[in-house]
C-alpha cells in the first residue's frame, strides 16, 4: 500500500502527478545525471509518463538536461552549472570513469600508461579520450600525453555517482558497439 495519495484507474493506482514529480526531483537529487530510460525504472513509472513528468519539471525550470552519448541525463535545475553536469554525464560511463580515476592517480599519462591502468581495450581507450576531449575533461597534450584538467571537479562528481542498472548497460552497448 502506498503512503502517498493515489486514485484507482482502469485496475491501476494512478500517483497524484504532484507526488510523482516530487519521487522524480527526489531521485535525481540524490542520483544527479541518470538518463530517461533509467528514470522509469527507479520509479515504477512507463517510459511515457515518466517523459511528461520531465517535460513538465523541464518547462517549470525545475530540471535541466544535458545531452551526452546519445543519451538525455537530467538534473534538478540550480544544482550544478554546466561543466559540473557534462562530468558527472561524463562519468556515468564505466569507460570514462577508468580514465578519468587513472588520471586522478597519476596525470598526466600518456595512451599507452592509460591502457596499462584500464581494462578498455586500444579503441575502446581511444574512444573514450575522444568522449572526454569534447566534454572539456582531459587534454591532450604536445608530447602526446593525457592530462586531466580539473582533479578536484572530477572528484567531487566521482564521489556524487552511484552506478545504475542502466548504466551498467549503457556501458555494456559501448563497449559492445564501439
């Protein structure tokens, strides 16, 4: 039985849509970054209402979005600015993670030192420096070596991720799929 207001519709309890979206800021509060097709899952919501309740919060300016990967993350609105959400985006790629905790330990490294470090194979590797180059992570230096540009960022946004199933899954079809 649930503690909040519902309605019966059609052998269905129907959530009071107010209520939704207040589960919906909960979770992305405490699990900035998650992408659509996760939000309904955590939730018990269809793909469907889970996008009108985003939308909605989106046009309230209660949710941003940011697009990574081919995948829409959302975040509280006033939570993080606009670097902070492209890391922690970043960053829910297992992939990216690797590199990005190797760098924290030694950085700057160069390809080869950075494939010693991960479990990315070379273009799985490559792939991922690319990823992290465009978001404004990590440089790539004159010498060829890989620098990490804010440690401390990147720390703070390590610290804020808890891996999901569907990240878990994402990360599957990347390495899967290239």
């Amino acid at each position: 039985m649930r503690a909040h207001s519902s309605t019966e519709q059609g052998g269905q309890l129907s959530e009071n849509p107010l209520a939704t979206r207040d589960r919906l800021l909960t979770l992305l509060a405490h699990e900035p970054g998650l992408h659509l097709r996760e939000i309904p899952r955590r939730l018990g919501l269809s793909l469907r209402a889970a996008r009108y309740h985003l939308e909605t919060l989106e046009g309230d300016a209660r949710v941003v979005l940011h697009r990574n990967d081919g995948f829409v993350r959302y975040f509280r609105a006033g939570e993080f600015d606009t670097q902070e959400r492209a890391t922690i985006a970043a960053l829910r790629v297992r992939g990216h993670r690797e590199v990005v905790r190797a760098l924290l330990k030694s950085n700057p490294l160069g390809f080869n030192e950075l494939a010693m470090h991960t479990t990315l194979s070379h273009s799985a590797l490559a792939a991922a420096l690319r990823k992290l180059q465009l978001e404004g992570l990590v440089t790539r230096q004159a010498a060829g070596r890989y620098l990490l540009l804010d440690a401390p960022r990147s720390t703070m946004c390590l610290a804020l991720l808890r891996p999901t199933l569907g990240d878990a899954l994402a990360d599957s079809a990347v390495d899967v799929f290239g």
